[in-house]
C-alpha cells in the first residue's frame, strides 16, 4: 500500500494533500533550557531571535539560518538541549513531579529523559534504556553534559526484566520504535526506506512494548506513549489494543493550537507539519486506575572495580538514585551519578560529576583557553595544584590536573573538538 493512501484510514485526500505539500518545507529547530545554567532571561539577551515554544515552558523555536545553537560554547556547558519541538510535548504532558520513578523505555538519544530530569528538579529516580549500546552511550554523554543526577542509563532488552518491574515506576515514557513517517521532512533516507508492511511489523513490536509497559505501572500511574509516525495502525490502533486488553484509561491531552485528534480517540493528538511548528508526531497519555502512593527513594553510594593493565585497578564510584529490584543497578552502563574514580591513591572527580556541581570553586577560563580545553590541549594558568574543575560564564566545563601553573586536561577524548567552538552571539 503507497504511503497516501494508507493514511485514508483517518484523513481526508485534502488533508492528506496539505499534509505531503509540509513535507517540501524547511524543519523547525527547538531546544529546551536548562534553568539550573541559565535563566530564560539570559537566553533571551543572548539569542534574541529565539522564539517561545507555544505549549512547553522552557522550550524555544529558532532559525538555522539565524542560530547554529549546537555549534555554540552554551551547548558544550549543558545550558540548553536540541530537541524536536514535537516531540518535546512527551515529557511535557506527561509531567513527572520531583520524587518520583520514572522509566524512559526508548530513551536516546535523550531529550525526554532530560526534559523530564529538569521537570523533576533532579530529584526522584528515572530509568533511561535504549536496547542499542551505541545509542545509550549517547545518551550518556548527553546526561552528562547536561548535568543530570537522577538518572540510571541501562541498554537492556526490558522483556527479559520487566516481571521484576511490575507495579514499580510512577510514570512510564514509551517513545515506541516506529516507521518514521513523521520525520519525511527531516530525512529522505525515511521516506525512501518507508513501507507499509514495515508499519505492521512495526504496530506489532508496539503492542508487545505497550502492555509490558503497562505491568510496570503503579496503580494511578501514567503511561505516556508516542511515536514519529502518522500511520493509524501504529497510533491509535496501539492505544485502543492496550484499551482492549487491560483495565487501562485514557487521560484527554489539554487542548493547544495545532493539534488534530480523531473523533474516536480524542483523547490522544496528532502532530503535523502543516498544523504545529514541528514533525510529525502522535501523542497518547494513559492512565491505571488507582492510587498513586508516593515513592520511597533513598540513594546510597556504590563502587565498581575496573581492571586496567598487569596489576592496575581503577575503582569508580557512584551515587545511585534508589534501590532496584534485584539489584538492577548492577547491570546498568551508568547506575546514577558518577563522581570520582581512584587508581593508587590518586581520586579523580568525574567530568559528569563537574557539570553537576556550581561553579562557586572552579577555575574560570578565557574564550581562548575554552578553545584549547575543549581540544584536549594543556593550559598554562597560575592556580592552586591538584584537581580543578574548570568553568566559562560561571559554568562548568570540566576537570583539569593543576601542577604548577600547567593544567592537565581530563576533558573525555570522545568529546575532543577538531574545530573551534562558536562564541559569536
């Protein structure tokens, strides 16, 4: 079946018209603030072309041509995340409070697990999984920059573990693995590679995600789910599934401009190009009946041995949010903050935890020296000896080595710049 004709199934030939005409025009560009960086008024004098989002607090719209935000030194400090301005309605609706448990199922690249760890004040307990190791270890380095502490990032395949859930998290995202259709304006690689019997196979995987998702509910519990796609069968034939084989409720989506909801599941939005400053997207927030008790979160430090050369040992040490089932956290890439590792006698705070700490102590760098440390080269800067973390704009970069008036860079190699970083604003 051709991609128009599919979408028969709910729209009319006109809106589907409207619809693929979208598909020719330029994507629309967001990121959403950190506020623990940078105030909405200090974004505002830096890049004041930037436009509010229409529904999310914290979220703004802007021009590539006017701004190339992921090329600025605001972005490498974690005072902002790039995120779909669609997709960045999931965390907002679903609207996890301080405190709670929250799992991100599909989780990277990572912008509504951020999105959520801000809502949540860094407080609480989120679960951040994405099957893909390479995705998930982008993720981490997203959590990282950003300065999340909350967060325990998993790659795991959740059907050999989620029994071990049941009844566990206070708010659940599934950003279900989808078609893509939403994203025909972004990618002709989607468009090309879009097939309706990959939409099937695709709502099948969804049903499956969407009921283990379910179990894992507390009672008055949440469940937002979502995909990039505007295929019915991966949409509300998903919701109405869960509807059909579970005592699950559907919350209505609060209204704003540039939905569109279909008359049998009004409680559920769709998001198009040619209605929303965004791609494409389908939002749902489903409720378990119920109570919701409040969580018990009690956070406690935890050490890992890694096993270097010969006889060397390097000892790493985190702070894990909350206990897991069953010992989870052990098989987690990262069970929560990590703050320090020890090889000898030598402790090494850790580049997370310097994007997590203020700035109060750090040794602030010149534009020049940013340069020069975002690049892994040393520094020559009079100040006290031993470990530093250093910081730009009273916001931290990262750790260096003091010996001497020499710094020692320790910013992580993966992130090493090749080209200067952009200080124009």
């Amino acid at each position: 079946m051709e991609f128009e004709k599919s979408l028969e199934k709910y729209l009319s030939k006109e809106q589907i018209s409207i619809l693929v005409a979208s598909f020719s025009e330029a994507e629309k560009k967001a990121i959403y603030l950190n506020t623990n960086k940078l105030s909405n008024e200090s974004l505002i004098k830096l890049f004041p072309k930037l436009k509010s989002h229409p529904v999310v607090p914290n979220g703004y719209l802007y021009e590539k041509n006017e701004y190339e935000l992921g090329k600025k030194i605001y972005h490498e400090l974690g005072a902002y995340y790039i995120q779909e301005p669609s997709a960045m309605l999931v965390a907002h609706f679903l609207d996890a409070k301080p405190g709670e448990i929250v799992l991100d199922l599909c989780a990277a690249p990572g912008g509504k697990t951020i999105q959520t760890a801000l809502k949540m004040q860094n407080q609480g307990l989120i679960i951040a999984n994405d099957l893909s190791k390479s995705r998930a270890n982008i993720l981490l380095s997203n959590i990282e920059r950003m300065g999340i502490s909350n967060t325990i990032v998993t790659s795991l395949d959740f059907k050999n573990y989620y029994q071990k859930f049941a009844g566990f998290f206070d708010k659940i995202i599934l950003d279900a693995p989808c078609s893509g259709s939403g994203m025909f304006r972004k990618s002709d690689e989607m468009k090309s590679d879009w097939t309706y019997e990959k939409v099937l196979k695709n709502a099948a995987i969804q049903k499956e995600l969407i009921l283990m998702c379910y179990s894992m509910l507390k009672e008055g519990g949440k469940l937002v789910y979502s995909t990039c796609s505007y295929s019915y069968e991966e949409d509300e034939e998903v919701v109405d599934f869960l509807l059909q084989n579970s005592d699950a409720k559907l919350e209505k989506i609060p209204s704003f401009k540039g939905e569109f909801r279909t008359e049998n599941f009004s409680e559920t939005v769709h998001l198009f190009p040619s209605n929303f400053e965004g791609e494409g997207h389908y939002i749902a927030l489903i409720k378990k009946p119920g109570i919701l008790q409040s969580s018990k979160i009690s956070p406690f430090e935890v050490k890992r041995v890694i096993q270097g050369k010969g006889n060397s040992k390097e000892i790493q040490k985190f702070l894990v949010p909350s206990k897991l089932p069953s010992n989870f956290e052990e098989l987690a890439l990262r069970p929560g903050l990590f703050l320090s590792s020890q090889i000898g006698d030598k402790f090494v705070p850790s580049h997370h935890y310097s994007h997590v700490t203020n700035s109060d102590n750090s040794i602030e760098l010149t534009k020049e020296e940013v340069v020069k440390y975002l690049k892994g080269e040393t520094i020559n800067k009079k100040c006290p000896n031993g470990y530093q973390f250093v910081s730009f704009m009273a916001m931290n970069l990262g750790v260096v080595y003091s010996i001497n008036g020499i710094l020692k860079n320790y910013y992580p190699k993966g992130l090493r710049f090749s080209a200067s970083v952009d200080f124009n604003f």
